[in-house]
C-alpha cells in the first residue's frame, strides 16, 4: 500500500492543522494539529481549561478559529456552521445533552430532521422504524419508540443521542464528556455504545475528566493543556498512570 502524507493503511478522516482560537485576550488553541482515522477512537484529555471543548466546537462549526485548517477525507473543509459539519458526517453528543425530555425516543432522534409523507406532514411509522433500528445497532433494548425521555436512565438518554448519530450516518461522534453525570452502571453503557459505534466503522473523539473511562476504550490519546497538545500518544505506548503524570505535569499558567 502507498504511504503517502495522508497517513498509512488505516487513512486519515480528519486533520485539523495548526487551530489558533482566541477569546478576547484569551488564546485559547496556540496552533494545535490534531487528526483522527478512520475508525478509530481517540481520548482527547486535559485538565479544566485546556481547549478540548474549544478545539472540537472547531471542528463542529460551533466556533470559527482565527488561523488553521481542516482536512475532511483529504480535502480542505469549510466548516463554517453546525450545519456545514453535518453535511460531512460530523456529528456532536454534548456534555450537556440537547434532548427534548418530554419528547418521544423517535422524535428526539428525528429532530428538526424529521421524514415528511405527502403533503408535509411528518412520516411517524418510518421514524419509528428507523429509530428501533438504530436503537438495536447499538444494543440500546427499549420497549417502544414512543417512550418520553424522562423515563430513560442517563445512559440510555445518551443512547438515543448516539443512535440519533448512528441514523444520520455520521462518520465521525464527537462525545464531550457523555459519561460526566452517570451512575458507574450507566457510564459502563454508554461506553458499550462507544464501542459499537467503532464496529459500525465510525470515528469517535472522546473527551472526558476520567481517564478510567476513556483508557479502555479508545486507542489513542491527545493531551491538551493550556491550549497546546502536550502529547499523542497510541495506548500501547502508555498507561492510566502515564497520562495522569503528562496531565500533571503540564504547568498551570495562571
Ligand atoms: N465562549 C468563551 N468565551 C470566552 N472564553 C472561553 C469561551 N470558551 C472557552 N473559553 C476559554 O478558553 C479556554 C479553553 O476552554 P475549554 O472550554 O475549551 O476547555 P476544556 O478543556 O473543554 O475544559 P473543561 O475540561 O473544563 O471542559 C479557557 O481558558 C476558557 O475559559
Ligand atoms: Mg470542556
């Protein structure tokens, strides 16, 4: 196989090359590279403040960076909108979960995307097909599509936001902390969830506090602290406690 600047046998989904992003006086991201492969999940870790949520709202559209760019599948992305990410098959599972709780499964999953029949009226047998479907690829076992969200345990909330993602073919789930407010039981199922999403092939960032979460489950780690990458390192090459110390050590620029 060729090996050529776009990564070796795996392929190379995304770049980002060189973010610089700046909040007022605060320089948030100070030329940070950062890339994810096809079907692979990485750890993006750091302490408070360091620039993970600020680097992935980057790359959703969220936040537009001052300098940088972004390769998509090889080609430079404009991503200039939540919507322009999207389009490309990025999609965002956020810290604070954005679903309606008093909303059906198959609606949250279908929101503002829904299928419409004839006249334009909403086509509720396909969404709730569709969502059973992708509510199964994930092992997520609930009894019907109609169920109101606040019957569901946090896991299984941030299950209907993964299979939302799963229905819309992401190629990329970018999780910003999904376990932060679980009981150990349900943080163990969203990891689970995490794990399929890998089987179906799609690329997941998971940015978490907790590195016990993380370490089993992704391959590789981007260490960010004060707005620069302090380290990329594959799992083979480390250990929970190896990160904690880069963590660590990276000094606090108060
Ligand atoms: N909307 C904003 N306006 C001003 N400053 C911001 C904004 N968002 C982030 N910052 C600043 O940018 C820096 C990076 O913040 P960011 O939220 O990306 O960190 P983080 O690594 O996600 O932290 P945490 O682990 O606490 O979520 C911090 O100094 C933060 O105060
Ligand atoms: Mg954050």
């Amino acid at each position: 196989m060729k090996a050529d600047s776009i990564g070796e046998s795996r392929g190379v989904l995304v770049k980002m090359v060189n973010i610089h992003k700046w909040f007022g006086k605060v320089h948030a991201l100070k030329g940070v590279d950062f890339e994810v492969k096809h079907s692979e999940i990485v750890g993006l870790v750091g302490d408070n403040g360091a620039g993970k949520s600020t680097l992935i709202k980057v790359l959703s559209g969220v936040y537009l960076a001052e300098e940088g760019e972004i390769f998509f599948e090889g080609r430079r992305a404009n991503i200039t909108s939540p919507g322009d990410a999207r389009k490309l098959g990025i999609e965002t599972v956020y810290q604070e979960q954005a679903l309606a709780p008093n909303m059906s499964i198959s609606r949250n999953i279908f929101m503002g995307r829904e299928p419409t029949k004839a006249l334009g009226f909403m086509d509720k047998k396909a969404m709730d097909k569709a969502s059973m479907e992708a509510l199964r690829n994930i092992r997520l076992d609930v009894a019907s599509p109609d169920l109101l969200i606040t019957v569901l345990s946090g896991g299984q909330r941030q299950g209907v936001a993964i299979a939302r993602v799963l229905h819309f073919e992401a190629k990329l789930v970018i999780m910003d902390e999904p376990t932060i407010a679980l009981s150990i039981k349900e943080a163990h199922q969203v990891l689970e969830f995490i794990k399929q999403l890998r089987e179906e092939n799609i690329s997941v960032i998971f940015i978490t506090h907790n590195l016990y979460h993380v370490f089993p489950v992704a391959e590789r780690f981007v260490i960010l602290g004060s707005g620069e990458k302090i380290a990329d390192v594959e799992k083979k090459d480390t250990s929970i406690d190896h990160l904690t110390e880069l963590i660590v050590r990276e000094p606090s620029r108060l």
